[in-house]
C-alpha cells in the first residue's frame, strides 16, 4: 500500500515501486486493501 500523486491516482493506473532497491509492478486500486480487522478473510463465501 502507498500514496500517489493525484495526476496517477486513477483505477487501474499501472505504476512501478521502489522498495528496498527492488522495483515491483503496482496497481491503482478504488478501494483500500488495508483491512486492520481482517474483515475479509472471515467473510463467510
């Protein structure tokens, strides 16, 4: 998970990321994928 600029921040954007010296293939996503309480996991399918 990380900020972008608003000029990228569009679904679907596709970006690069540098983490640790190590450039990863990253998704502009609508919706956070952060879940603090792990709420999807434990949906019931």
């Amino acid at each position: 998970m990380g900020y972008v600029p608003t000029t990228l921040a569009e679904p679907g954007q596709k970006l690069k990321v540098n983490i640790e010296l190590t450039e990863w293939d990253a998704v502009v996503t609508e919706e956070s994928s952060f879940d603090p309480s792990n709420a999807r996991i434990r949906q019931d399918v």
